[in-house]
C-alpha cells in the first residue's frame, strides 16, 4: 500500500496540533511507562506522538477502514521504531476486549461524532484501570456556527440550526442515491452544551477539568464575552469542549 500525499499532509498537520490538544487539557500527563488507549484515533497521529513521549503501549481503534490502513502503514515505513509499542485495530470499542485496563484513555476529536455517547464512555470506563483518567477535547458541538462539519450543506452560518431538520433532509434527499432520514446519519450527533453536561455528570465518572472555548482564539474569546453578556446564547456560542475524567476506585 502507497501512502497518498493528501493523507500525509492530514497526518502532518494533526502532528502539529497535538501540542495545541495537550495545551487546552493543562499539559501532557507524564506518558512514560504508561498504557495508553486512542479512541478514534483517526490517521494516528497522537499514537505516533504519544509513543515518542515514552509510552509502554498505544492502542489506537477507529471504525474508519482507509484511516486505520494508513496508521498501520505509515507506522511501518516512518515510525518503525515504535512496531511492537502501537496497535491499530479497524473496531468498534465496544468490540474491542483485550482482557486488559489502560492508565490512561485519550479522545481527540471524536466525542461530537459519537451517537451513543453514554454508551461509549461506559465502555471506556470498563477499559480504565481504577484511578485511571480519559482525555477529551472535541468541537465544534453541533449548535455552534458550523457545528454541522458542513454535512448538512447548509451555506450560512448557523443555518443547519435555523432550519428544521425536515427541511434539511428535504433538500439534502434531492441529490442522493440513498436518501437519509436523520440528520445523525451524516456522522453528527446533535448534541447541545447542556446534553453534554448532563451525560458527563450521568457517567459516573469524576470530571476533574472542563472547559469550553479552550483557546486563545480571538473569535472564542469573543464568543465567551457574548455568553457572558447574554446568557440565552450560550449553546449556539459553545464551539469546544475540553475535559479530564477520573474513574474512582
């Protein structure tokens, strides 16, 4: 398999943003000697990164087949050294039972595209060792400007979220060969802020970081000063989360 330069640019560029990823979370926990599980780990990048930071194991899982092909071969031809530290499987997690616990569990960008979302980090807690801690850091939430990705082709900002998903679904079934009949078909799971909030304080966990907006983007700063003036606009001004879970002996 030849890796396409498009999917090495992607690869190169998530490299460089998991500095910003770690930043957002208050610093990169101490990796060294640690087990650590990636899910939806995506082209692998933060594997690759997590491995370098002298991690014992990295097991990275995700449903995408093409992405888990390039992780898998870039691994080989690039990151050699760490054959034998990183494993990537193409499986869903709650398929995923090694019959081991991990120190630590990361999430990078995946938690807005998650439809089960409770589900899921009830099978990450199963899959942390007592004391262990998830990693979170995900956006844009869905009633964000562009929270949709741009799936639902919606040209204006917000649009997804001013028009009734009806009406979307209309329009979108107009150009294709299989009609949809919800908007979390197209990979979004359309959670707001507040579902959120809920399904953290309802996981069992203990949430010892939250943040949203994590950044030092202008554009951020300034929507947290329009939540703050007025607070009805919180959801549709909420673009990222970033969180630290504990799961508790």
């Amino acid at each position: 398999m030849s890796l396409k330069k498009e999917d090495l640019e992607y690869f190169n560029r998530r490299i460089f943003e998991n500095k910003k990823f770690w930043n957002r979370l208050g610093g990169e926990p101490d990796l060294k000697g640690k087990t650590v599980l990636d899910v939806g780990c995506g082209h692998g990048g933060l594997c690759v990164d997590m491995a370098a930071a002298d991690a014992k194991k990295v097991v990275g899982v995700d449903l995408e087949r093409e992405r888990i092909l390039f992780a898998k071969e870039n691994l080989r031809l690039n990151y050699p050294q760490y054959t034998g530290i990183v494993e990537f499987y193409e499986i869903d997690l709650k398929d995923y039972d090694a019959g081991e616990q991990f120190d630590y569990i990361v999430s990078k960008d995946s938690f807005e595209h998650i439809i089960d979302l409770p589900g899921m980090m009830e099978e990450m807690k199963r899959r942390l060792k007592p004391g262990g801690l998830l990693y979170v850091g995900f956006g844009p939430l869905y009633n964000d400007y562009y929270g949709d990705h741009k799936r639902t082709e919606c040209i204006i900002p917000w649009g997804h979220v001013l028009f009734s998903d009806e009406k979307i679904i209309k329009r979108l079934n107009k150009n294709k060969q299989t009609p949809i009949q919800s908007i979390i078909e197209l990979g979004v799971n359309q959670l707001s802020l507040a579902d959120y909030r809920r399904i953290f304080k309802e996981s069992g966990f203990e949430m010892t970081f939250f943040k949203v907006n994590a950044s030092n983007n202008l554009i951020l700063r300034t929507f947290d000063l329009i939540s703050w003036i007025f607070p009805f606009l919180k959801e549709y001004f909420a673009h990222n989360i970033y969180a630290i879970f504990k799961k508790m002996s």
